[in-house]
C-alpha cells in the first residue's frame, strides 16, 4: 500500500462552458488492486475516466503516471502510457473474428503481409493468461459470441498491449448471472496478474466482489476513496447518496457546497430505490 | 541429541524438492532451480541426472531464449510416464481423471447421479469403470504411482474409513480399502475430505499460490472447509477437523442433520437459499435461479440473497478472527453465493471481523473452477512420490514392498 500508485490523478478540475464537472477531484489505483469507481449518474465517473483516457483535457490538476507528472493530450498518449479503457459498447467489430478484433488498427505485419501465425500466437497467449475457458476457437466470429464472451474479448484486447491500467465502463451491465460471474472473476484475474484495474460499476455487489478500494464521486467531488475492507455497503451507499457517511466524506459545508455549485443536476433526490434493487 | 541427517536423507530430501519444484512450477530450467532451491550447479545436475534416470524427468533445449550463450536445459515432468488417478465423489456427480505428474489432466471422465443417500458399492463399481477404461488407454510404458479419492464426508486419515458422510448417508464406509481392493493395483489409494484436497490445490496452484493461510469453502448441499495454516493443512487430531459447516451461527434456527440447530450450513446452504426465496431447484441452476430472479427485481429472491449473503458473512467473520487468513475461497456453490451477495458478505465481514484479523484478508474464488478437489486429490496421490522420488518412481528395480 505504500508503493506509489501507478495512475494517481490530483486536484483535478474540469468544466462543460459553465458547468463545473469535476472539482478538486483526487484518485489513484494501484498495480495488483481493483479500484471501483462509483457515483450516482451525473456524479462525474465518465468525465473522470475520459479525463484519465485522454480523450478531454483537463482544466487543472496533476496527472501522475508512475509517480512521474505526465501530459495526456489524446488517447493515443493514454495508450502509449499503458492505459486502456474498456466502453461499454465494447467497440468490437462483429464481421471479425476474436484475433482480427483484438489487433484492430495495430497489426503486425511481416514485409507487406499480415503476420497472422504471431498474432494468434499472441491472442491466444493473452487469453490463456486470463485463464479464459469460455471461447473455443480465437477464429470466432465475434458476432457468434456471447454477451459475456464479448465482454472478456474487449477486455483480453485491452491487457494485450502490456498495459498497466485497464478501466472498465460497466462490464457487467448486460450480462447474465452466470457471465457475471465470469466477468467478475475475470476482472480479478487481472487485478492479480498485477495490473491496475478501475471498475466502473452501479453494482454494488459486483463491487464488493472485487474490489481493493472504492472511489465514491458525490456531485464532481471525490466523497471518499476507502479499502473495501473499512465499509459497509450502506456506507458506499451514504457516500454515493450523500457524499458523506459519519467520518467518512465529505464535511458538511462541502456537501452543501457540491449541491450548489453543480447547477446541471438536481441534487435534491438521489436513486436510492435503485442501489437497492441493483443487487 | 540426534546426530544430524545422513548425506542420504539429504539427497532424498532434495531430490524430493526439485521433484515438487518442477511439478509445481512446470518446465524448469536448471538456473532456476538453482535459484529456487539454493544448491549450487553440479548439486542441481547430479539430482536432475538420478530423476532422470528413474524416468521422473527429462531435460530438453529451451526453444529459444533471444539472449547470448549456451542456454540452461529445461528441466521437465514426465507427465504422459508418471500419473496419477484422481476421483471425486461429489453429492450429485462422480469424477475420475488420470492426472500427470506436473498436473496436467490426460483424461477424465464424469457422470451426473441423482441426490440422496446411496451405498458405497453404487459408486465404487463406476468409479473402477472409469479407471479401467482410462486404464486402457494409457501408454504401456507409463506407471501409476498411486489414487487419490475426494468424497464429502469425514475421512480417517489412515486408512480412507469414511466415518460420516452425512449428505450421501455413508457412516463408517471403508471407502479407501474396499476401492483398493477393487482396483486391484500396487500402488497406494487414499482418501481426502473433499474440502480439504480442494485448500490443498487452490495453494498449490490455484487462487492461493501466494498465500501461505487460507480457508477453502466448499458448498453443495452441506458447507465443507479446508484450512492451511502457516503453509499446513489443519486437520486436528484425527484429521477430522474443518467441519465449518457445523459451526453454530444461530443457535435458534433450523434443525441441521447432524441434530444441532442453527449450523451454519442450515443458514447459508442451497437449501436455506431456495427456502427462503421459495422455490424450487437443485444444484447450481437452482442458486442461479434465484439469482437471476433477484437481479430482474423479484423482491422475495433479493430478500433471499441478501439473508444468506449476511449469514454467509457472519461465518466468515468467526473463520477470519479465528484463523487470520489471507484469501478465504469460495469453491462449489459457495462461489455463485459470494459472487451474487458479495456486497452482504463483505458488510458483515467488515463489521464482526477485527479490523488486525481482515485487513490483509483477500476474498477469492478456485482459481480452478469445479475442479479443486479433484485436482486436490491427485496432489494427494502425489504426495508419496514427491517425498522421496526414487524409492517410488521406479517400480520396475523396486518390487512390491514398495506399496505402504
């Protein structure tokens, strides 16, 4: 825990014209843990991860890399750090198959041609690493996979790169009980191959599942970043709702102060009902 | 005092370790071991030569490095010549594998069976099936160096007397003797606790090669548990111990089989999970059921997984201020329970756990999946072989006194 943590992101402030997104925000995730990454919506995960990404410029604040300060200016400076990120959406092509997906716009070529027996090599490699059982053949069309093979596809793309930092926008969303479970397991696995993993979920029990430390934004502030094994569910759910829980949180003023300044969101009532029926 | 060890038991004993290295850690190079197993070269080359010599190993060119001067040899397994047969004897199925030395699965065979009690017989007769038939098709020149057998119940340890497996209605079941006799072969068969094989193979090459404490749970329609402490099975005195399922979590509730109330099995078992959520099942699909219904919205299944989800918590929040581990494992059912409650379990660890005992304490699932046990059994066939390697390894020039 006291090694420098491998993505460490400082006072970081970003606004849409005149709304203000993120303020003062502070997050961090360490190689070999799962860093969830949790906020009602419009509390400013995806704003934070595209600042992470690079895909929007940050207004102020430290980006650290290694405990070195870096400027990311675009995702390819992101992708060249060693972090990717995993949407939602996945953004695979389903008219090709698992290994012409994973090497999408980097191929490896030997001479003019394709270098294809290395890059099924590799693929294959990348998903034995992740102990991945679930695809039978890595010249699969990817439109014949399944939900939850399609998830470990992106994922298995995404570590290929030797990355360092792997986030993942909801990869539980639209799955099944049982790839969920496979999805989960397999975010462990990579958290424990010594990567460091953001878990962006609303999940609170995929959360709990895997998580090393829980990151609660309230409103574009950081509420609290804990050890998952310092607090309960209904504390995470405190901090999401109302960015504080006993010690922990936001003080008082800060809250009001959130609530005020945000003036895109309607601070009034939170999703509680829907926290709950997530599990 | 004790005059210290023979140059002899030396030997043995390394030949033992870089034995276990290599099946351990796979294909080897000589450097490495050197490294792992603090002996200097020529010591690594004469123990790699006797291994070799008794057909435990051989050395092979490695591929190719990409770096300059003579390549160190790759010390590999026998793995087709030196196995092991591995069988489970679970509440609804019956697994054999023929198991390499280096734990490589050469072939395996499974059949589902109905719940409920059965006598011995019923699966002693198919599980001999599948030997021989595996048996059979087994290369001439490979040799079988013992059998281990995983069951659900409690298992004297020196002789397989299964002395109660409560799930299957088996009391003092002479399950490792009368499978010895079936087989019909000269080397050993033994008998586990299925709990207990599965810890031994999530520390030996699962969710917990890192961790030297680590409590394996095993769910099917009882909870089972297999405890390492300090790098060591706990077993107790007869090697009974570990029946976590009958730990009392709450000494007002059901009635549990063994005749307590309040178990922790009664609490968080299969059964508690589809009571609760009232519905019908069996196994996995019927947790997964329920599940699936909580995750669509169904109000009495969210009640359901969140109730056991909680007593779930609660004993592993006694095992944890207990035994202090590092990675409690989920294996069986146990694992879709955690997987779907986790947010409950994690809660109610946080909150009865002492903060010293859980703040290292890692929540995993098998790193091999269904197959723990089975593998734990094969690790425990194993074991004989890898103590010391050259009185087993070599049947052909060690006749029959070599069977214990």
């Amino acid at each position: 825990m006291t090694a420098t943590p491998i993505l460490e992101m400082r006072g970081i402030d970003k606004s849409f014209g005149p709304v203000q997104v993120l303020r003062q925000v502070d997050f961090t995730a360490n190689a070999g843990e799962v860093t969830a990454l949790v906020g009602d919506n419009g509390a400013g995960k995806s704003t934070l991860v595209k600042c992470v990404g690079g895909i929007y410029p940050i207004d102020s604040g430290d980006y650290l890399f290694d405990g070195k300060p870096v400027t990311v200016h675009s995702p390819r400076d992101a992708s060249s750090l060693g972090v990717e990120i995993v949407y939602q959406d996945l953004a695979l092509c389903e008219n090709l198959d698992i290994v012409q997906n994973m090497f999408l716009g980097r191929e490896r070529t030997r001479g003019i041609v394709l270098d294809e027996p290395t890059m099924e090599k590799m693929a294959s490699e990348t998903l034995d690493r992740l102990s991945v059982r679930t695809v039978k053949s890595i010249r699969q069309l990817v439109a014949s996979l399944s939900g939850g093979q399609r998830q470990t596809v992106a994922i298995a793309k995404a570590v290929l790169w030797n990355s360092k930092v792997v986030i993942l926008d909801e990869p539980t969303a639209a799955l099944g009980v049982a790839q969920t479970a496979q999805v989960l397991e397999l975010v462990r696995q990579l958290a424990d191959n010594g990567l460091a993993v953001v878990l962006i979920s609303h999940n609170m029990n995929d959360v709990f599942a895997v998580a090393d430390q829980i990151a609660c934004l309230y409103l574009g502030r950081m509420a609290a970043q804990v050890k998952a094994t310092d607090v309960t569910y209904s504390q995470v759910v405190e901090l999401i709702t109302a960015g504080r829980s006993g010690d922990l949180g936001l003080q008082a003023a800060a809250v009001a102060a959130a609530g005020n300044g945000n003036g895109s969101h309607d601070a009034g009532v939170t999703d509680l009902g829907d926290m709950n029926g997530a599990q | 005092m004790r005059a210290g060890p023979s140059q002899e038991e030396i030997r043995r004993q390394n030949l033992g370790a870089l034995l276990r290295q290599v099946h351990v850690h796979g294909a080897v190079s000589r450097a490495e071991l050197t490294n792992a197993l603090g002996l200097n070269r020529s010591t690594i080359g004469a123990l790699t030569a006797d291994l070799a010599a008794a057909g435990l190993v051989r050395e092979e060119l490695p591929k190719e490095t990409g770096r300059a001067g003579r390549p160190s040899l790759v010390v590999r397994a026998e793995s087709e010549r030196i196995f092991v047969y591995a069988l489970l004897i679970g509440v609804d199925r019956l697994v054999a594998a023929r198991i390499g030395l280096g734990g490589e699965i050469l072939d395996r065979r499974e059949r589902q069976r109905g719940r409920g009690e059965f006598v011995a017989s019923d699966v002693i007769t198919p599980l001999a099936e599948f030997v021989n038939e595996m048996h059979r098709k087994a290369p001439e020149e490979s040799t079988c160096v013992g059998t281990g057998v995983a069951v659900a119940g409690i298992v004297r340890r020196e002789d397989g007397l299964v002395r109660l497996g409560p799930m299957i209605g088996w009391v003092n079941e002479p399950l490792g003797t009368a499978l010895h006799e079936v087989l019909a072969m000269d080397a050993p068969t033994y008998v586990g606790n299925d709990a207990d094989l599965g810890a031994l193979a999530e520390h030996i090459r699962g969710a917990g090669t890192d961790s030297d404490n680590i409590i394996y749970l095993s769910g099917d329609v009882g909870i089972g548990g297999g405890i390492i402490a300090g790098g060591r099975p706990v077993a107790g005195h007869g090697g009974y111990g570990g029946e976590v399922g009958h730990m009392v979590v709450n000494p007002n509730g059901k009635p549990c089989i063994c005749g307590a109330r309040g178990c922790w099995m009664t609490e968080v078992g299969e059964h508690a999970l589809l009571a609760a959520a009232d519905r019908q099942g069996i196994g996995r699909e019927g947790i997964l059921a329920v599940v699936d219904a909580a995750n669509r919205g169904d109000a009495l299944a969210q009640a359901a997984v969140r109730d056991v989800g909680d007593w779930l918590g609660f004993g592993v929040a006694n095992l944890v201020n207990i035994f202090n581990p590092e990675t409690v494992i989920f294996g069986g059912t146990l694992r879709d329970l955690y997987l779907a409650g986790a947010a409950q379990v994690r809660s109610r660890l946080n909150r009865n756990g002492l903060p010293a005992c859980r703040e290292h304490v890692r929540l995993r699932t098998p790193g091999l999946g269904d197959d723990s046990s089975l593998i734990g059994a094969a690790e425990l066939a194993f074991q004989r072989l890898l103590a010391d390697p050259l009185d087993v390894g070599a049947p052909a020039t060690q006749p029959a006194e070599s069977t214990v």
